[in-house]
C-alpha cells in the first residue's frame, strides 16, 4: 500500500494550490497549517528550492471522531497535502494515504474513520 495519492497537473503553481484547496473544501477539509518549503529552507539553510507547499487539511468531524477513538491519533493530524514544481508548469499534488498510517495504530474504531478520510482524499486528488 502506498502511503500517498498523487497526480500531476498543467498549471501555474498557485493555479495547482487554489485547486486543492478548493477540492479539500468541496470534501469538508479546511487548511489548518501552510507550510512554504522554498521559503522555509532559503531563510534556515540559505539554499535554493523549488516551488513546495505542505497544506495541513483538517476535516472537522472526522478528526474529533478519530481524537474520541484515539487520543494520541493528534500525532497524525492533520492529514497532509503537498504541491510541488516538477517543472514549470507541471505541479504535482500528492496527499497522504490516511489507511497506510493507520496501520500502525491498533484501533479498530479507527478503520471506519481511515476508510472514509481516504476516499475523500483520493476524490480530491483525482478531481484536479
């Protein structure tokens, strides 16, 4: 099992973002944390970059089903999105596979809850 969903797109880096997030909304997520990579390592390290978001998406619901199920699941919110310049024009747009973390968590309540965040995410990323 692949612990990501991914495509790759035509578009400008921001075209690619304000898709996401507007499919991430269309599932009920909202953007917790944004995360600028390029920005990030130019201030710590002073190197160049490339173009590379990471998007904290939070589905409301779902995440207090988990946290009632699982208290210590906090450690795996939110799910991640990133956005990332393969070149220009070509932006690859990749989420994280809520069933391959979950399998570390021994918690059947948390499958259900896995199963259904997975499916939303899948639907976002094949949407693009």
């Amino acid at each position: 099992m692949k612990y990501y969903f991914n495509k790759t797109i035509q578009g400008t880096f921001q075209e690619v973002i304000d898709k996401a997030k507007k499919g991430l909304k269309e599932e009920g997520f909202g953007i917790l944390t944004e995360i600028d990579i390029k920005e990030t390592m130019k201030q710590k390290l002073d190197v160049d970059f490339k173009q590379y978001k990471i998007l904290g998406a939070c589905n409301p619901p779902f995440a207090y089903k988990a946290l009632q199920a699982e208290d210590k699941i906090g450690t795996m919110l939110p799910c991640n999105v990133i956005v990332q310049e393969i070149e220009t024009d070509v932006i690859e747009v990749a989420a994280v596979n809520p069933m391959a973390s979950m399998q570390a968590v021994e918690n059947e309540k948390l499958n259900d809850i896995a199963n259904e965040i997975t499916a939303m995410l899948e639907k976002v990323i094949e949407r693009l």
